[in-house]
C-alpha cells in the first residue's frame, strides 16, 4: 500500500500494524517526524535498550539487517529495526529484504527511508503488497497552509490569516523551521488561543527585527526620508522584502476596510475596531485612515499588486521596487 505522508498521518493511529514501512520522498522533515510516530507506536520505552536498532545502509548489509528484524523482542511485546538510505544498497541487497518480507517477523517492525525508489524492482512491488510505502514530497502553498492550519489547531490553538500567510511567504518550504516557529509561538501565546500577526513577527526564527512596523507606519504618514531610511535599516538588519512588503499590504488593507466602513456612516473609532486594530492604536489608526480617500485606497491597492508581479518577477532588486513604492504614495505619484 502506498500512501501520501498527510494521508498516513491522519489515518495511521487506525491503521492495521505493517511489518514494514517505508519513507520516501525529498522531505525530510515528513521522513523524520513519519519514523518518531511508528516507533512511540511500537517501542515499549521501558525496553527501548533491548529492542531497538538505528542504522545507516551505506554502513550495514542487508543480511545483517534480517538478522536483527528476526532476533526476538526483549521484555516487550515489539522490537524496531530502522535502516535509512537503503536506496544506496544494490539490487543484490534488495532482494534479500524481499525475501524477508514474504515471511517477515510478526514481533519486529522495520523501518526503512529512501530519497528515491525504482517502482519496478522486485523489491518495490513485494513491498507494495507486504508493507505501507509513505510519499513524503514537499508540499505546494494551499496544502501547506492547511497543514499549518492543523498544526496549530493540534495544540488547541487558532491562526489569523494574515499571520498564517506571512509564516509561509517568510519561511517558504522549510518545514522544520515552521514547526519550531508554531512550537515557539504556542509557548509565547500562552493561554491565548489565537496567533496573530504581530506575534509571528516577534517569535518567528525567520524574523529580525521590528523595522518593519517603521516602514508601513513611515508610508502611511507620507514621511519619505523616515520610510526610506526604515527601509535601508530593515534590508541592512535582514529583513525579507517580501515580509516588508506584506507588513504595507496588511497596513493599507485595514485602511481600506475602515474606510469602507466610515463611509458606510460607522464612527472612525468604531471602523478602525471592525478592521483589527487593537485598542491601544485605534485612536492614532483613525487619524491616519482619515489621510486618505477611499478611492485612494481603492487605486494604491491597483499599485500594489502590481508591485507584488514586479517582486516575484525578479527583473529589478526588490529594495529598488520598495523604493519606488515608498516614492509613489509619499509623493502621491
């Protein structure tokens, strides 16, 4: 049976115990995460020192390998055999876990990782029949999003959209490092069930510093030295562009809803609320959103997507494009 590794983490507590399982794929933070949770499945840790095995094929033959998935478990009612990188062994050695696998050991799970597997050796297709295969390939932007989703909800906790898109356009593909973010950010929240924005800025491992908030505050108040200046600042201190670039987006965002709002006949303090601002800033927020006309608002929007092509399509530096933003709303080009 073969099986994506989301697939298999969803339905593994349900699934019936395999004699073998197999990792394969590019991501390795599936394969490892994929082998901590058959092992705490199998592996008794009062005996973990008797009936547990870890090896590297480069390191081992494939016959010494049988040999410990067939030693009996000690104290225990499972032993584990873990065998990583057994794409390197010949096709020889294959074989001779193929024929394990026809009579495999009911007491021993074997684990196996590989980057890569040819789907028309023997071995593979006894494997497909006697054992689970788990796909673990990198996830595109819409499955990743719902991964993270899930990650937070696991610890009891929700994201904000705005904090969930910055986490994956600041961190992109590496996994590891948006579970350590979601882990620091579980602690840093606290009792709070929500994760905003503003808390993703600060824990994120991806983030540097808070010369971000000068960038947006500097543009929507038009002071074109400050706002050029933070920028510098913000690209000197590490900062990626595109974070920058998503910390003006979501400033100008809120405006615009307020704005809608106000002139939909809400008060200033009642429209900033609606739009997410935090207590503390609604009063400063009002007097900014007041700066601008809606339609404004509505043609800087136009600006900024073209702004985000111009980003993504790597023609000039991206400092260059932020600077040529800053120009055109502080001098209202």
């Amino acid at each position: 049976m073969a099986i994506n590794y989301l697939e298999f983490q969803e339905r593994f507590s349900g699934l019936k115990p395999s004699p073998v399982y197999l990792f394969t794929g590019e991501e390795r933070f599936f394969m490892d995460e994929g082998i901590r949770i058959v092992r705490e499945r199998f592996l008794e840790e009062g005996a973990r020192d008797f009936n547990y095995d870890i090896c590297f094929a480069s390191d081992i033959e494939a016959s010494r390998v049988v040999e410990m998935a067939e030693t009996l478990p000690v104290m225990a009612k499972y032993r584990v055999v873990i065998v990583k990188g057994m794409d390197e062994w010949s096709s020889k050695e294959k074989e001779i876990i193929a024929a394990y696998l026809n009579r495999p050991s009911p007491t021993t799970c074997l684990i196996l990782t590989a980057t890569k597997l040819d789907r028309r050796e023997k071995f593979s297709v006894t494997l497909d029949k006697r054992g689970t295969v788990i796909l673990c390939q990198p996830l595109y932007r819409q499955n990743l999003t719902g991964w993270i989703k899930q990650r937070v909800r696991r610890v009891g906790k929700s994201i904000d959209n705005d904090a969930l898109h910055l986490l994956t356009e600041i961190a992109g593909d590496d996994m590891l490092s948006i579970d350590n973010d979601i882990e620091k950010l579980t602690l840093y929240c606290g009792d709070r069930k929500n994760v905003s924005l503003e808390d993703v800025s600060r824990v994120s491992s991806s983030m540097r510093s808070a010369s971000v908030f000068e960038v947006a505050n500097a543009i929507v108040d038009r002071r074109l030295k400050d706002a050029i200046s933070s920028l510098k600042r913000a690209i000197h201190d590490g900062e990626p562009p595109v974070r920058i670039f998503y910390f003006i987006v979501r400033e100008f965002r809120m405006m615009l809803k307020a704005k809608t709002l106000m002139d939909a006949g809400e008060s200033p303090e009642a429209a900033a609320k609606a739009a997410g601002i935090p207590p503390f800033k609604v009063k400063e927020f009002s007097q900014r959103v007041q700066k601008f006309s809606r339609e404004e608002l509505h043609k800087l929007f136009e600006r900024l997507i073209a702004v985000d092509g111009r980003l993504k399509g790597g023609v000039l530096r991206p400092e260059m494009v932020l600077e040529d933003l800053i120009l055109s709303v502080c001098l209202r080009r």
